[in-house]
C-alpha cells in the first residue's frame, strides 16, 4: 500500500496494519483469580494473561486478508475503520474496478484514504471511549459541584450596576460592582489579558483585583492572614497573573457549564474524555501505542490544561503563575492536533508535556523514591499518559479501584469471585486473608501505585476541592496528626488512609517501626522484591 509523506505539513505516515492493530487489540482476554493447582504455569508464573480464543468452528475463522472475498475486505475495513459499512456508491466502485487484482488495489487505496479522513480519528475516539469508560468525576455536593478546576468562579457585573461588564467573584463579593466597599472606599480594579480570551483585556474588580502578595481567609469565623501565591484566590487574594487562578463562568449560576455532562467544552467532559482522545491521537498521528501508558505528553485543550496548571500551583509550584504557553496560541501554535481544530485553536485536542503543566508528574520514567529511608521529600511520580490523567485518577477515587480498572482495561483482568474455594480467616489484610484475596492478591500490587492522588474537600462551583500527591514536594505534607485523625484530618481522604494504609499488608508493606519514624512511609508506591505484578518484578521506580 502507499503511505503519506510524514514531513508534508497536515499529513502523517499512517499503515493499515497499525490501525488494525488498534482494533483488534481491544479483543484479548483473560482469566484472572487465585490461581488453582491446575492453573499455575511450569514457569512458576500465575498470570493468565491474554488468551488465545478457542476455534469457533466457523470454515471462515481464521483466514488470512488475502484469502477474503475483495467485498469482505472492504467492509471489514469500513466497520474497523469509520464505524460504517461501506456505501453502495463504493460496492459499485468495487465491482468497476475488474478483476481480482484491481479489487484488491482498490481496497487498498480506500484504507489508506480513510485512515486520512477525519472520520477515522473519530471513530478511534469512540471507541476508546466505549472501551475505557471512564466516569465523570463523582459530585462532591448538590450539582453542579463536582470539583476538579481549582480556579474560583467570577462573573459580570451585571448591566445598570457601576461596573457592568467587569468580573468580580461569584461569592462574597455583594458590593464590588457598585464600585464602593463598605467603608465608602473604591473597590479595587485591574485591566488584563485573561487567560480564557486572549489578545482581549478584561476588567477585574473587588477582590479579584488584589494584587497584594498577601489577604485575609476565615476559618471558622476567625479572619487569618494568607500568602496568596500559595494560598490561591480565597478569600481577599486576588485571581492572580492574567487571571489564571480564576475561571470565568459566563452562566446565570456558575459551575453549571463545567458539570453537565453535555457541555461538550465543560471540564468535567473533558477530563473524562482525555485518555480516549490521546488513544485517537495516537492513532491519527502514527504513534507507538505503548505511549498510551508510557508517554509523558497528552492532549487537551486550554480549559483541560488549566486543571493540571492549578494543581501544579496547588502543589507550591508557583512559577506556574507567570507561564503563557497553555493559554497563549502563538506559544502552541506549532503543536499536533486532532483533525477536527486547526493549529493554535484554544479549544483543539492539541498535544502538550504533563511535566510542564504539573512539575509534580514527572519526565524522568527512572525517578525512585523510598520513604523508608529517605526524609526529603518525593519530587513527584513519573507521567504515564492515561494512567496519570485527571479524568482517570479522580474518576476512580480509590487507589483499589484505579488498580482493578486499569488491569481490567489494559491487561484483560477480570476479576471475579471464586466458587467452591476455601480462605483463612480475615483480620486485617484482604490481600492475604479471607475470601476477598482472591482478587486482592492481584489488585493491591497494581492498586500501590496509584497511592500519591486523592481528593480533599468539597467544592463550590469548582473552587475548593484540592487534589493531593501526599508526601510531594513542599505543599502536601501533614503532621502525625492526621494519623490520629485530629481536625482538620478527621475526614477524607485521611480516614480512608487510616482505614487501609495498614503497616504490614500487602497494599502497604511496610513494618510497624518504619511508620513510626515517618508516618508518610504508608504512601509507599512501588513494589517490594517478593511481590510482582503481571509476573514482573519491579524496578524499584515510583508511581
């Protein structure tokens, strides 16, 4: 078959059998449990892995492409391809094109054709998306409240007001658009370059336009004094360099446009859709599938890539604050999209490095980390495309339950009770005791990895929930208190941690001393040497 010149500008270097590969790859399946006496391999191996289906008896199983009928061919390629069959119009075409030979060559042109059309990405898009699943990111309260943005909802005075059309804070701020506080003196105002419209200049008023490296919060009705480039816009603290630290809600309530599931540019889609849009990215753009899980870039639009700004800002990486090249166009203009935007278009599934958006998820894939022994802190966990996406982790609020579906997704796990099979007894360890090791003993290796994320708190029209990497960098650290459950660490996600963060089990192995010397030991995120994972051992990397 031909293939595209890679170096031609809009085009890619594209081959039938890698996009077939993608199709087919979605069919392995396996068996996975405790495995019985009959079940375990001569190597010592007990990974089922993905099997080889059965013969189905069908005289066409089997065959090999050149053995089909050309019209088999063609619809074989229209349904893997774009999701239809072929049209009448290009059967008719099939039959003009003679004899064997030319049919073959005309099936052959319309794969390389159709793997160029926009449809093609399409449909790989869809069917990543049926194939993963991912869930919304859960509600945290009444909706639309659900969390993930981290930037506070501002909206416009409205008109007859002093300051119709500037932006103020949807809450707390009753007087900043008649343009007088209080105490008769103006409220603050600010021109800038926001982020969700630039090239634009926009009016910030009240506190939103502090510019003061400090403000004033409350805290249970007590007024406390913050450092704004840490604390982010709560409180007196202002929406910061171009406003990156606020969103902008051009709704009659704000938070609705991001939560409904509908809103096709709403955040909480977005980070949903993630894994599924860098899967057809892949495959429009001809790039191994292993970056799927190993690559350290993604893609998403600006809105998406804001999330991952705020948590890296959230984190204490305030050097976040004065970097235009997420929001900016000229900055990405030259960046891979998918077909359906052009180049530097803010709403373009557009490719972009996870580390230079979140410093926290890191380039180096060899970064080791062991809290048993080192008192520094971890700089963070390796990218790993899908696996550390938003949408995955704080779809899946559990580190148990991101485990079980990633093998589930991506190794053909299914994990399923037993039958007939006898356990000891449970105390405190489901992946050593009790029925449930069944599964356990298969999750809690995969599920160790995905200790460094977890969500605190609720959130007001997506200001409010933070996103934690516990034991990272300078921010996310807590005293032994937050072992004990004292507030304000009585509640999620520390209850959880306190819960199943046990020394001396499977999910967290470690000794009851190393706990002690540092409680922070629990968040252990690689595999010891007498465990494996898929038959692998580990390497001693994190994450």
């Amino acid at each position: 078959m031909t293939s595209r010149d890679a170096t031609a500008p809009g085009t890619w270097r594209r081959s039938t059998g890698w996009a077939l590969l993608l199709v087919l790859w979605t069919a392995c399946t396996g068996v996975v449990g405790g495995p019985s006496d009959n079940d375990v391999d001569p190597s010592g191996s007990t990974d089922a892995g993905c099997e080889d289906p059965a013969p189905s008896g069908d005289p066409d199983a089997g065959e090999k492409n050149d053995m089909l009928a050309p019209s088999r061919l063609l619809r074989r390629a229209s349904l893997a391809l774009r999701g239809t069959p072929p049209t009448d119009e290009e059967f008719a075409a099939l039959e003009a094109a003679g004899d064997d030979a030319s049919q073959r060559a005309f099936v052959e042109h319309f794969v390389d054709t159709t793997l160029g059309q926009p449809a093609f990405y399409r449909t790989m898009f869809e069917q990543a998306r049926d194939w993963f699943n991912i869930p919304l990111v859960p509600r945290t309260a009444d909706a639309p409240e659900y969390g993930v943005q981290q930037q506070r909802s501002i909206q416009r005075c409205p008109a007859g007001t002093a300051k119709a059309g500037a932006w103020k804070y949807f809450r707390g701020e009753d007087t900043a658009c008649s343009g007088v506080k209080a105490d008769g003196t103006p409220v603050e105002e600010l021109a800038v370059e926001p982020w969700w419209a630039p090239g634009t200049t926009v009016t910030l008023v009240g506190a939103a336009a502090n510019t003061s490296a400090t403000g004033t919060g409350s805290v249970n009705g007590t007024p406390v004094p913050l450092v704004c480039a840490t604390a982010g816009p709560v409180g007196t603290c202002g929406c910061g360099p171009n406003a990156v630290r606020c969103h902008a809600d051009f709704q009659q309530y704000a938070g609705w446009e991001d939560y409904l599931h509908y809103a096709e540019h709403g955040q909480r889609r977005l980070v949903s859709e993630e894994p599924a849009r860098l899967f057809a990215h892949l495959a429009w753009h001809d790039r191994p599938v292993t970056d799927l899980i190993l690559g350290t870039y993604s893609v998403a639009p600006t809105r998406l890539q804001a999330a991952y700004v705020m948590q890296g800002l959230e984190g204490g990486a305030t050097g976040l604050l004065d970097d235009d090249s997420w929001w900016r166009p000229s900055r990405f203009l030259g960046e891979p999209v998918d077909p359906e935007h052009a180049p530097g278009d803010p709403l373009a599934w557009r490719e972009y490095q996870i580390p230079a958006r979140n410093p926290f998820l890191l380039a180096e894939r060899d970064y080791r980390y062991d809290p048993r022994i080192q008192a520094d802190p971890s700089r963070g966990i390796p990218a790993a495309g899908m696996l550390t996406s938003i949408g995955f982790l704080a779809g899946y609020p559990r580190e148990r339950v991101r485990g079980a579906r990633a093998l589930e997704t991506l190794a053909c796990e299914v994990l399923s009770p037993p039958l007939g099979q006898k356990f000891n007894e449970y105390r405190r360890d489901p992946g050593t005791e009790g029925p449930c090791q069944h599964c356990h003993r298969r999750l809690d290796p995969a599920a160790i990895h995905f200790k460094r994320f977890a969500k605190q708190g609720s959130a007001s029209e997506g200001h409010g929930a933070k996103y934690l990497m516990p034991g990272v960098g300078t921010t996310w650290h807590w005293p032994i208190q937050w072992r004990k459950g004292v507030y304000p660490y009585g509640g999620d996600p520390f209850s959880h941690w306190n819960r199943w963060y046990t020394a001396d089990t499977l999910l967290t192995p470690i000794t009851e001393a190393q706990e002690q010397v540092n409680p922070e030991a629990v968040f252990l995120d690689f595999l010891p040497p007498d465990q494996t994972l898929l038959g692998q051992v580990g390497d001693g990397t994190v994450g």
